[in-house]
C-alpha cells in the first residue's frame, strides 16, 4: 500500500512526488511498515527499509510511535526526512490539508490576524472558500505538498478545472484558484516557502452573464397583482424603489426610518443580515448609505414593525423571533407574484431574472437621470474618496435622488 499522486500531476512535464511511501506487509500476523523518501538531488527513492530498522537507528521511542500502525510509520518517515536534510510534513504540509486549515474560520490563524488588525473578513467568504476547496482542489492535487507548488503547477489547475467543470463559470473558477492563490501570497509572507508561485498568476477572463432585469410596464403589473402577503409586496419594493440587496432589507428595524434635513422620509442602510452567520452585519462596503423613500412606503413599512410581536425589532419579521423573515420566502414570493405576471419559471430563468434584478432595475431606470457619482451614492457602490465627500444629512445629491425616483417610480 503506497500513498498516490494525483493522476493530474502523473499527465504532465513534470511529476509531483510524495516525500515518501508507505508499504504494509502481513508477516506472521504482525503487520509491518516499510518506507522509501524521495531524494530530489537524486530524482528518486531510497530502497524501501523497514520502519522499525529506522526507528532504531534515529532513537524513536517505538512504543510512542509503533511502527506497526500506520501514524507511527509517518512519524518515522518524517524523521528519517529530517535527518537527510529534508524537509518534513510538518513545515511541508499537504496543499489541500494547508487549504483547508487556512480557511477554517474557528481554527485559521490568517483569520484570525485579519479580524485582529481590525481588518474585513467575511465567515460566508472563508465559508465558500473553504467548500471550494473540499469539492474541487482536494480530488485534483492528492500528494502535492505545499512547498511543490509552481506557477506551472497552478496553470495546468486552471486548466484542468475548466476542462473537467464545462458547466462551471469563468468567475467560478477564478474564485476556485483564488482560493489557493491567496494563501501562497500569506505562506510566501510568512517565509514558508521561498517564492510565490501565485506572483502574476493570471485568472480566465470573466464573461459574465448579464443579470435580467424588469421594465416598467412588467413592475406595474407586479404590484397591481394580488400578493399573498403584505410583508412579501413590501419587500419587494423596497428592492425596487431603493436597490437594496436583499441582506440589507432582511436587517431593517423601525429605527432605521428617519427624515432627511428637510423633513422628508429617508432609509438608513447601515446593515444587513448574514445567510451563513445568521445575525446583523456591516453593510458590504462596511458604510452607511441614505436612501430617499416615499411617505407611502414610509408608512407601510411603519405598519409592518408595529406588528411585530418579537420585540426584536426587524421590520420584515418571521415565525423565529431571533431572526428576520427568511430570505427564501422573499424569493419564492418574488418568483411566485412573477408567474401571476405571466413570466413562468423556464422564462425567468432564460431571462436570468432573480430578486436581485430589482437593484439593478433600479440602477438601470435611473442610470443617466442623475450623474453616476450620484447613483452610486444610492446603491452603496462607493469608493473611499466618494465616501469621504458624502454628508447624507445636508447633501443636495439626496434631492437628485428623491426627484428622480419620484420621476420614475411614479405610480408605484
């Protein structure tokens, strides 16, 4: 029994060797271990020798590392590694053993640098990152160990994943191998290994399918039609009338209802609700926004926290009072009020029409109705040096807004 390499790795230029094999021998009942370790300068394996013969010889206290069981005979591999000079698992660990500690959100030390330094860093990217991992470089890199990892290496990943994962997108299988590329850069920061292979390492280009969006006359009959529940048409419009993400409306309390310097009924945006953590987070640029309402959206949203009877605050509450309405009964009511519509569910997927086409309905209606700067303002895609010219108490570009969603949402 030996450990195997990626067959991956076997196709190409160059074979990715294991630092050693195992062998496992039945021998009068007794099972015993033999080992060969790679010798790079060589470009081969020493003769297989028994586990037992090399504990011996370096001193190994074979009653604490038994060279009859299979952990025992690592250790006495790793040993003899060392002792040639080599390196060991310890400082060479597997990739994807590497991978998975690395973005193991309880157990991570780059995690836990990040969030220290005060640093953003989500659970549901380290969550993603980390499945990543487990279904796609786990299969692919068996017996690469950290320190074997070249640009070459990378590269025929790359292709491999596009070639085996046709249904996969371009963004997908960037987000894949970034998932390896950002922890070469931290191990090469932490002097683990001697380069960065990942230095100038070049992604698919990202062909996007464009998401589907609403036009006016499909909104109106929308809402016109009946909705089953009065917390599902109210979500929905929010989406539409103030291009929230859906995060974002799931966190919003009665609190966050308030008045602009003239008076007129405004939504703050200063969180939104976390799928995989389940609880209140930043908002996704870590910024509050302001977003002019109307007084009739005002009020029914008003309407709908009074009723809450959790005392949680959320306005969109649910049956779990530690929680807000779950975001899958949004989308299914959104997707459900579509088929009274007439857009069933073959054409809302050929359309690519989910609940976040109502943001960029949003964006796409006002877009040349006020600057970009303006509207970026609105939909929270700010930069630093817009963030830090924006006063939403006293901005004149809160008026720009609220006129032209009075223009153009007129009637909703």
């Amino acid at each position: 029994m030996c450990t195997k390499l990626c067959p991956f790795f076997d196709r190409g230029v160059r074979v990715m060797r294991s630092p050693y094999l195992l062998f496992k021998r039945e021998a009068k009942k007794k099972t015993i271990y033999y080992c060969k370790i790679w010798l790079p300068a060589d470009r081969a394996y020493t003769t297989a020798k028994s586990c037992a013969a090399i504990a011996e010889k370096l001193g190994i206290d074979i009653k604490q590392y038994p060279p009859s069981a299979r952990a025992g005979a690592r250790h006495i591999a790793e040993a003899w590694i060392a002792a040639r000079g080599g390196v060991s698992r310890k400082n060479d660990p597997l990739l994807w053993e590497f991978c998975l500690k690395f973005w193991d959100w309880e157990t991570s030390d780059y995690i836990r640098g990040k969030l220290t330094r005060g640093q953003q860093i989500g659970r549901h990217h380290c969550a993603s990152s980390y499945y990543r991992v487990k279904k796609y470089v786990v299969p692919r890199t068996q017996g690469l160990h950290l320190r074997e990892v070249t640009a070459e290496t990378l590269d025929r990943l790359q292709i491999l994943l596009r070639t085996e994962l046709p249904k996969q997108s371009e963004k997908s299988i960037n987000m894949i191998m970034s998932s390896i590329t950002t922890l070469l850069r931290e191990a090469f920061r932490l002097q683990m290994i001697s380069q960065n292979p990942a230095y100038k390492f070049r992604g698919l280009a990202n062909r996007p399918r464009r998401r589907g969006i609403l036009d006016t006359a499909e909104i109106r009959k929308l809402f016109e039609a009946p909705w089953d529940f009065e917390s599902h048409r109210l979500a929905v419009a929010v989406g539409f009338y103030c291009g929230m993400r859906l995060g974002e409306i799931m966190a919003l309390k009665a609190e966050d209802i308030g008045a602009d310097f003239h008076g007129l009924p405004v939504l703050w945006v200063r969180k939104s609700w976390s799928l995989t953590e389940k609880r209140e987070k930043g908002t996704k640029t870590g910024n509050t926004r302001t977003i002019p309402i109307s007084e009739t959206l005002k009020s029914g949203l008003l309407r709908l926290a009074a009723e809450n009877m959790h005392g949680n605050g959320f306005i969109f509450y649910g049956p779990d009072e530690s929680r807000p309405l779950s975001a899958k009964v949004i989308e299914r009511a959104f997707c459900k009020q579509l088929v009274k519509i007439g857009i069933d569910e073959e054409q809302r997927k050929a359309r690519n029409i989910v609940f976040h086409s109502l943001r960029h309905s949003f964006n796409s209606l006002l877009r040349g109705k006020i600057a970009d700067s303006t509207l970026r303002l609105a939909t929270g895609h700010v930069t630093e040096a817009m963030t830090n010219l924006y006063d939403h108490g006293s901005d004149s570009r809160l008026a720009e807004i609220r006129l032209a969603q009075n223009t153009v949402f007129s009637g909703f």
